[in-house]
C-alpha cells in the first residue's frame, strides 16, 4: 500500500510527497456509554488510511483518491461542499481547521486505505485523522492531537452528516502499540492501559450485516437515556447525566421509571462498571477476567438494551463456547456490524473456518474475518 500510493503521487502529481498515516480503532468494551458522558476503552489497529501530501505553493487542493479512481480540485476558499462524498473528508476538515484561526495552503495529495470498509472501525475517522495531522505538520499549525480529534468530529457533523462522538478520532490520533485507552466522555482526560497479550489475539468477525433501523433505534435509546435522567434529577438535582447514577440510586427509584427506561439506563451504568473492572483486571495482566467483562457487556447489550441482531447473538453464542475463546461482544452500534473476539492466537484460524462456515449454512451469508492488532496512532511515515 505504501509504495502503490508513493508511485501514485508520482504519477499525478511529479516529484514527492510526504506520507502520513491514521489508523482505524477497536473498542474493546464501554459501549453506548459515550454519549451518557461515560467511559470507552478504544485501541488504534494496524489499518489505516494514508496520506502523501506536499504544497503546491497556489491556493488550490488537489486530491486524488485510490480506491475512487478519482481526482477533485477545489479552492481553499471555497464554501460550496464539492460533490464526491469522499472529499468532503478534506475539504471539511480544512473548514475546520480554518474556523480554529488556522490558515492553511494549496496542496496536493492522494489517499488510500487498507481500513475495510462498512466494518465498523472507523475509516471515516481515520481519514479526517489522517488530513488533520499532515496538515498540522505541513502548514506548522501547532495544534495538540485532542483539538485534531475535535476538529475531526466536527467536521463529520457539519459537513458529512454525522453526529459521532469523539472517540473514534481521540483513538485513531493517540493510539499507541500494545495499548488501550481509558478514554473519560465527561472530562476527556484518558489514560494508557496496557494490551499485550501473550499468545493471545483480537479477531473481529464482520456479518457485512448493516440494518436500515440503526440510526432510528439509536436516536431512541438516546431518548430512553435521557428520560431516565430527567426522571431521576426530579429527586437528586445534581445528576447531569447517567454518569452520575450509581446502581444503588437506580434501584431504589426503579418504580418510578418505565421498564423499558429502567433497562436502557441500568445497561448504561452496568457497563461503565464493567468497563472499570475490565480495566483493572488488564493492568494485572488477568485477560480472563477482561473477557468475562466483554461477555457481559454483551448480554446487557443484547438483551437490556437491545441493540443486537441475530447474526451477532449468533456468533457471539458461538464464541462464548469455544474453546480457547477468553471473551466476545458485539461491537459498534449495533443491529449488523462485527463482534470483537478475545482467544488464544493458535486456535484463530480454526475459530474463522468453524464460524465461516456455521454462520454461512444459517444465513445464507458470507461472514469476514478481520485480524487485527493495537498499533500506534497518526503520524508521519518515513
């Protein structure tokens, strides 16, 4: 991928350009906890999207896209989105960057991703990543890698449509190897937890499973979410958020809240705790216990706040009672996506070909099998 991308530049543009990369994220556990101002626990992977960049010295940008076979031009004053979906990637991180008081060249670039696509690993997230910190580096912006991710997050609300959260960008800009990341909603400070796992691996299976009621579902649970605190505040003023609902106060107030409410909220709070357990049992090197934490998070998700599918129940039932499995969820959003596996790295291949073919007789679908490990975060390649 590096050198195709290197020989591409060339190729449009003469000469040489510099080559940046942004990796795409796991979660490892923590999940729908983001907006309720909880925990994630997110890890940069060995897939990104990359970059090759140099200025131009004009006050126009030149991209060319690998995977799009596409080239786009636009000004760096425009303020007409261009209409490759693709490019307003860049042209919206560069609108960003400028509203921070940023002022930003012409250049040229090409980019490229190994990231696969519709898997859930955030490559939207790595290629305004990847734009943001070339364009630090390149026009010598000097901003810190948090106000990269916030930048990255906006410029996906405001010019792609999405209103993601922050951690996908926070993870693909300050990823390092062999770790995680405690990442806090509320204050975003974060902290390193250690991953490295002797002899084991993380495998995400993909069903390619997308179901049209995600994004409606998903505004609903938010709702369920905040009822549930507008409820509880009535009694204890200075709840904010489901961050700052024990289980105790939950409990003794469940009367008081539809089931349905109850359970979306119970969910939420359960899942920050495991999170924490999960967090402890890695920093003393007790990944048994860190798949228990996984295994529950997706009951609770399942079954609480029932954003599965039957594809992933079904894969994470299979893993659950496997043998050399340590822990398994569904991971994302939810209804289609992946579920992130926890096993020992010599029964991997052997786990893919067992679930590729179990899952195929019952679905009638292909399943895809993604190896994936904790890599660094966005940088400069040389």
């Amino acid at each position: 991928m590096i050198e195709i991308i290197r020989q591409c530049f060339r190729e449009h543009f003469a000469g040489d350009g510099i080559l940046y990369a942004a990796p795409g994220r796991v979660n490892l556990i923590g999940e729908h906890t983001d907006y309720n101002l909880g925990f994630v626990l997110p890890g940069a992977i060995d897939k990104s999207f990359y970059m090759v960049i140099a200025p131009n010295g004009t006050q126009l940008c030149n991209l060319f896209s690998i995977h799009f076979d596409a080239m786009v031009s636009f000004s760096i004053d425009e303020t007409a989105l261009p209409e490759a979906l693709w490019s307003r990637y860049v042209f919206g991180e560069i609108k960003e960057l400028q509203a921070l008081g940023c002022k930003v060249g012409g250049f040229n670039a090409v980019v490229a991703s190994d990231i696969p696509i519709g898997a859930g690993i955030s490559s939207s997230a790595a290629f305004t990543s990847v734009t943001g910190i070339a364009l630090n580096d390149l026009f010598d912006l000097k901003l810190s890698k948090m106000e990269l991710a916030k930048a990255g997050q906006m410029c996906e609300h405001h010019y792609v449509g999405v209103r993601c959260g922050i951690m996908d960008q926070f993870a693909s800009l300050h990823g390092r190897e062999a770790t995680l990341m405690r990442l806090d909603c509320r204050s975003l400070d974060y902290e390193y937890i250690p991953f490295a796992p002797d002899g084991l691996s993380l495998l995400l299976l993909d069903t390619q499973v997308k179901h049209s009621l995600a994004s409606s579902e998903y505004n609903l649970r938010r709702a369920d979410c905040e009822a549930g605190v507008a409820q509880l505040r009535q009694r204890y003023p200075s709840i904010e958020s489901l961050r700052d609902v024990s289980l105790e106060v939950l409990e003794a107030h469940r009367s008081e809240l539809s089931p349905v409410v109850y359970n979306r909220c119970s969910f939420v709070v359960e899942e920050n705790e495991r999170l924490l357990r999960a967090c402890r049992a890695l920093e003393e090197g007790d990944y048994a216990l860190c798949g228990a934490q996984m295994y529950g998070s997706h009951e609770g998700l399942s079954k609480k706040y029932e954003v599965s599918c039957p594809e992933l129940d079904y894969l994470q039932g299979i893993a659950q009672n496997y043998p050399g499995m340590l822990g398994a969820r569904m991971m994302g959003g939810g209804f289609g996506g992946c579920t992130i596996n926890l096993l020992q790295e010599d029964a991997v291949d052997e786990f893919i070909e067992f679930c590729g073919n179990s899952f195929s007789k019952k679905f009638w679908k292909e399943l895809r099998p993604i190896k994936v490990r904790i890599g660094k975060g966005a940088g400069i390649i040389v």
